[in-house]
C-alpha cells in the first residue's frame, strides 16, 4: 500500500458514513449544548415536582398520624 493511501474497504465506509450524514439534520455544537442543556432544566423541574409532592405527601401522612393519636 503507498504512503497516505487508505484501503478501499475503509475509503468506502468513510464515503458511506458522509453521505449518511449529508442526508441527516447535523447538530452543530452550539446547538447540541443547547438542546442538552434545556434537557437538563427540563429534568431538574420534574425531580423538583416530584420532591414537593413526595415531601407534601409525608406531611399530609404525619398531620393525619397526628390526629389520629389524639
């Protein structure tokens, strides 16, 4: 094989892999980072809502156990 020369086999796959991605939306970075970031907001305020109601649930649960006693 000669110097800087890459084996078809290889060459083809590379040729493939580029003609998937031309036909395909590419994300950029800038747009990746963005969209991974409003994922992770997104995340943080569903475990944020899921905190409150279980924390709400327990109180509920610990005023009617109170009740109950007396």
């Amino acid at each position: 094989m000669a110097k800087n020369k890459m084996p078809p086999e290889l060459l083809e796959h590379f040729k493939k892999k580029a003609a998937k991605k031309e036909g395909k939306d590419v994300e950029t970075d800038e747009n990746k980072k963005e969209s991974d970031n409003s994922r992770r907001k997104e995340a943080v305020k569903k475990a944020r809502v899921k905190m409150e109601e279980k924390s709400r649930s327990n109180r509920d649960k610990q005023k009617e156990a109170g009740q109950e006693r007396s």
